[in-house]
C-alpha cells in the first residue's frame, strides 16, 4: 500500500478515529511519526504515490536528499533541481509529503521563506517548530 498524502491540519482541527481499508496504513503512519517526534532523526520508510509534474517530482527528490540537521535555499535547490528559486518554492508548496520529504529544510536566502504555500500563520510557525526539532534553529 502506498502513503498517497500527508496534510497539515489546522491546530482546531478536531481529531477523529481512522476508519476504513486504510487504517492499518493510518496507525503505521501515526507510529512513524510518533518514533519522529522524540527522534528527529528516524527515516520514514513508507511507499510512496507522488502525484505531480516531472519537475515537482524532480524537487521533491532532491529535497528528500537534504540531509537531516541541515538547509537548502530555494536558489540551491534550483541549481540541482532545474527551475528557478520561485518555482522550487511553488514545488514546495504542493509537497504531499511534508515531514517525510522534508520541504522545511527549503529557505530562503535571507530567511525562513514560506511553507506549505504559506508566508505567515500558524503554517509558518509550524516550520519554525521543524527547524528547531531538527536543530538548524
């Protein structure tokens, strides 16, 4: 089976009980992340089903090849992915994998930059939150 998406929800989003063919898939994801948040380290091993353009796909390996602790600006990632630093940041931005392919590690070269297609909020704090789990902040 393979993991098709990972969202953020909005902090009030109330939870709900996975239901479904895919709970053992949900629990296994949900374990994952679990492991994740007491090591920021762990490697999610899961299959996954990207859907997107050649050049999406093309960025999110190469952001699935940062290395853990470390950052990438969106002008570097153009250099090693094609495309221009607005066009990795919207590659970004339609990641359905964020945490797994870790677009966190994707900023700007005199900041943070945005995050899941966000510039402000509780998304950008939420990549705030990453960075400093990671230990890059």
């Amino acid at each position: 089976m393979h993991l098709s998406a990972l969202t953020f929800l909005a902090p009030d989003t109330p939870l709900m009980a996975a239901t479904g063919a895919h709970v053992d898939l949900v629990k296994s994801v949900e374990q994952a992340l679990m492991h994740w948040l007491t090591n920021p380290a762990y490697q999610f091993e899961f299959a996954l089903a990207p859907q997107g353009t050649p050049f999406q796909r093309r960025t999110w390996q190469a952001i699935a090849s940062i290395p853990f602790g470390e950052i990438r600006t969106y002008g570097e990632l153009s250099r090693e992915a094609g495309g221009t630093p607005r066009a990795i940041g919207q590659a970004c931005g339609a990641n359905p994998f964020p945490i797994i392919v870790p677009c966190h590690r994707v900023v700007a070269k005199t900041g943070l930059g945005g995050f899941a297609n966000a510039s402000d909020g509780w998304l950008l704090e939420t990549k705030r939150w990453l960075l400093r789990h990671e230990g890059v902040l």
